[in-house]
C-alpha cells in the first residue's frame, strides 16, 4: 500500500517465528511485495553483500538519503538495554556496512531514544521515500512521548 513500493524481504523466518506466522499469519507466504525465507538476510545475499547496510542506533554513520542500489537490514533484536550494541557489533563482524537514521536532528531535547520497533522503522523509511523529507516521515511515525518537539532543520 506505500506510495513508493519496495520490496521487503524477510530472513530467518524459522523455528518458533515461522511456527508463529503459520499460526496467526496463514497467507503471508502470498503477500505482495513481500518474500519470506529460512535463511539468514547474510545467505539470502551473499553475493550482494557491498550493497548490505545495517541500520542500527549504534552507528558512527548517519544517512541523509536512501540509495536504490542499497539493501537496508533492519534487525529484530531490540538491543538498548541488557544486549547494547549487539547489532552493531553483529554487522561489524560480518563486514557489513551500517548507519542510523538522522532522527535525532529532527527531535529537541536530550536523552530521548533512538531506538525504534521494526514496523516503525519501516514506515520511517516508506515515509522518507514518499516525501524526500526526514522531519515529515518522523513526524509521521514515531508515537508523541518519543517525538516530543520536531525540529524541521
């Protein structure tokens, strides 16, 4: 349903997840736009591994504009308290390129977590496709106790 389709790919769908999709997602195999594999996102492309980009709140690396040549990873570990940095460290190890999105500098205050569930990281990145705008997509997306005031730069 975005403005701008991509194509979503979803990796190590296995175990207790695939087990869980099959139980309360029944038709997901048939999602438009959508792939759903058993292999990890570093098999599944393994030989596009240059164009892997790991967004995680940990990087020194902030991006400004998305690249259609790139394949953004965005992880499912929520790794701000007891596993900090594990994303991070995980994509270093693989050799992997990583980034943040620039959402601190559309929000005032300090102390405020970058750290976002998955659903709205993607529709951060849907958002920022639609209207080339970083301030709007985070606008749009992040819940107002993480949002407090936007700052359009």
């Amino acid at each position: 349903q975005a403005k701008t389709p991509v194509h979503l790919v979803l990796t190590s769908v296995k175990n207790g997840i695939k087990e869980a999709f099959d139980r309360q997602l029944q038709v997901y195999e048939s999602w438009a736009g959508v792939t759903v594999s058993s292999e990890s996102y570093t098999e599944v492309y393994k030989d596009k591994k240059d164009q892997l980009v790991y967004l995680t709140a940990d990087s020194d690396v902030q991006i400004d504009r998305l690249s259609p040549q790139d394949i953004y990873v965005i992880g499912g570990i929520v790794d701000r308290n007891r596993h900090k940095g594990i994303c991070h460290e995980r994509a270093q190890a693989q050799g992997i390129r990583t980034a943040r999105l620039p959402i601190d500098k559309h929000l005032l205050g300090s102390g405020r977590s970058m750290v976002m569930c998955t659903n709205h990281v993607v529709d951060m990145l849907l958002g920022f496709l639609d209207t080339e705008d970083w301030g709007t997509a985070v606008q749009r997306v992040l819940p107002e106790r993480k949002r407090g005031s936007i700052n359009h730069c």
